[in-house]
C-alpha cells in the first residue's frame, strides 16, 4: 500500500483511506459479517486510514467501527478520524458529544477529530457553542491527536475558514467533475497553498462518476476496457501534488479490491490518462442538459417552484444516473410548491436570462416523476 506523510504533523498514513458512511446494509442497516470482511481485507492491505462521523449510516458508523476495526485489530496498525456535529452539539452541548463519540468508538484517543461541515457562516456557529474550545481541551488531555475540519462550502468561504485556526488538516470535497466543471482547482490550491495535510472526500462524486452516462463511459472503456470508471476517478484524485489520503466510501468488496489494486502502489495518471479524463469532462459538457445556471431570477414564482433545484436534480439524473432526486423529491418539496402547483404564468420564462423554455421542461420533469 502506498504510504504518505503528512506536512507539518509527520503522520505516516495510506494514500487510500477507507469512509464509513456506505457500508453494506441489510433492512437499513449495517450488514456486520460483510463489512467487516471488508475492513479485514483492508488493514491486510496496509489501509490505515478510516472515516466515520456521528450522523453516519443514523448514528450507527461510530458503532461499527469500535466493533469491526477498534475491537478486532491492533490499534496502533490504523488511525481513526472523525467529526463534531454542531447541529447536535449545540442541543446536547460540545462536550457531552465528543465524551458520547469517545465511548461509541471505545478508544482513549481520536487520531483524527474534524468540526464537520464548516463553511463561512459556521465558524461563529462554532465558536458560540464551544465546539473548537472543546476540541483543543480535548488535545491538551491527549484525547485528540490532530484537529481539522471538513468542507463542502463556496469558494470563496474557504480562505477565512483556513485563516480562522491553525489547524492540522483538511478534508475537502474533490473530484475531476468539480475541477473541471466547478471550483475544485481553486479549493485545491487555497489548501494546499497554505501546506497542510490534505484528505480528500468524495473522489467518485458519492458514486455518481462510477455509474455516470454511457457517453462518459465508453470514453473510459475506449481507452482502457480493463479499468473501471472509478478507478480513473480515485488515480485522477491521487496524481494531485499535495493530496495525502484518497477516502472511498466503499459499498462492497470488489470495490475494495478495486481500489486496492491501484493503490499498491499507486501509480499516477500519464498525460494519456490525463486527456481520457479530459475527454470524459467534454462528453459530460455535451449531455443534453437543462442550461439552467441557478441564476434564481425565476425565484419570483408566484407558487415558490424551486425551479433550479428541480433542473439541477433532473440534470443529475442524466449525468449520474442519480435517482437520490426521484427518491425524495416529494419528500423535500412541499406539495404547494411542486411541479404540479405551476399555473403557466409565465413570470419564470420572462426572467430567464437563459431563454429557457421552463415551463415546458417543468411538464417533461413532472412525467418523469
């Protein structure tokens, strides 16, 4: 297994680290005899990286790993990283929650401890609640080795999050379609500018670059029949200057042996490989798309349609095969506000700056539905 070690703190750790928070399940929850098999063939392969976090699978993630990793393997072959909640630290108080944490995983130190989901409107949130002065207490008690944080904020916020603490690392949402297609080089070099260990989450974009359109991948099956397309995500992420540990949420074994594979030892993306995934970010760029850019001018509908999320959730669907926006759609609309409630107005379509035919496309959508 490739091995890195990290700038500033000195920890030797797996290029590849495994994320907690897509295990097997069975009737919703945790399958134990499959996961753990998984977690076996992993620190058998060097994987000395593992992620989890509070809210992970309902509060079941923690648990799981003090049974199938803290209790089953030698402590010192593994560091374990996980996250403060403020949403649920702020009801139940910064400190009953990493003491709560503590005890679900059942060991004395968190290698790895992280404010989860920091932007730049959350750092005042974390300071008001104590989350950040609890973390550094729990530091100086040796109960916590290295303090970070992770991000799934603007741009822009990122700079002032970085500034706000001295902190040991970053987990950062990074992945070739937000590099191409969004802000991910501009995350990347804020952080890595400022040289300090950087885990990156999300590499396969939660899945969705494993079982993205047919276009996209028959240029990856073009190039390399034997490759799969998230290996060429995970390599993507990991020939990167400056990335410490690659984190895959991992859903069975074959994708542990996948990622095993490519990661012992890792080998780099060519500058053949390079234009592959280049060529794939151009066939993303010509799906037939809705061309909303989440502009909000149409957010004067007189019945409060969501317009650009239900264009960016039906522009998912096309991409990455999502069916999360099918699943939940009614669910996270309320039925005053879904597509059925649209009278035809027509003040959507004239604020468009985009010519977009919306109401027409809202018609298209609701069928699908």
């Amino acid at each position: 297994m490739e091995m890195r070690q990290m700038p500033r703190i000195g920890e030797t750790v797996s290029r590849l680290g495994m994320g907690l928070m897509r295990l097997p399940t069975n009737d919703g929850k945790i399958h134990y005899e499959e996961a753990e098999a998984m977690i076996d063939r992993l620190i058998e392969a060097g994987v000395t990286y593992y992620d989890t976090a509070f809210m992970y699978h309902g509060g079941e993630s923690e648990t799981f790993a003090k049974k199938a990793l803290i209790g089953r393997h030698k402590r010192d072959s593994f560091t374990i990283a996980t996250k403060m909640p403020l949403g649920e630290a702020e009801k139940m108080g910064a400190q009953a929650i990493f003491d709560k944490q503590q005890e679900k995983l059942g060991t004395d130190v968190i290698d790895f401890y992280l404010m989860h989901g920091i932007n730049g409107g959350s750092i005042d949130h974390m300071n008001r609640i104590g989350a950040d002065e609890v973390a550094r207490k729990m530091k100086e008690a040796g109960r916590i080795r290295y303090i970070g944080f992770s991000y799934h904020g603007a741009a822009d916020d990122l700079p002032k999050v970085l500034d706000a603490y001295d902190w040991d690392f970053c987990q950062l949402q990074l992945n070739y379609f937000d590099w191409y297609g969004g802000d991910g080089e501009k995350l990347y070099n804020d952080v890595t500018s400022r040289k300090i260990a950087l885990v990156v989450m999300e590499p396969v974009r939660g899945g969705g670059l494993a079982r993205c359109h047919p276009d996209i991948l028959k240029v990856f099956s073009d190039a390399d029949p034997n490759l799969s397309p998230a290996s060429w995500a995970m390599r993507w992420c990991g020939s990167l200057p400056g990335i410490d540990v690659v984190l895959s949420g991992m859903s069975d074994m074959s994708q542990v042996e996948d990622n095993v594979r490519h990661f012992s030892p890792f080998v780099p993306l060519t500058d053949d490989g390079q234009e592959v995934v280049k060529r794939a970010m151009d066939a993303f760029k010509a799906l037939p798309l809705v061309p909303c850019t989440e502009c909000n001018y149409c957010a004067k509908c007189p019945q409060s349609i969501p317009i650009p999320r239900i264009f960016g959730g039906r522009n998912d669907i096309v991409r990455f095969g999502s069916s999360w926006f099918m699943t939940n759609y009614r669910n996270w609309i309320k039925p005053e506000n879904q597509i059925s409630a649209c009278t035809a107005c027509g003040t959507c379509e004239a604020a468009c700056p985009q010519g977009i035919n919306i109401i027409e496309r809202l018609k298209e959508i609701e069928k699908t539905l």
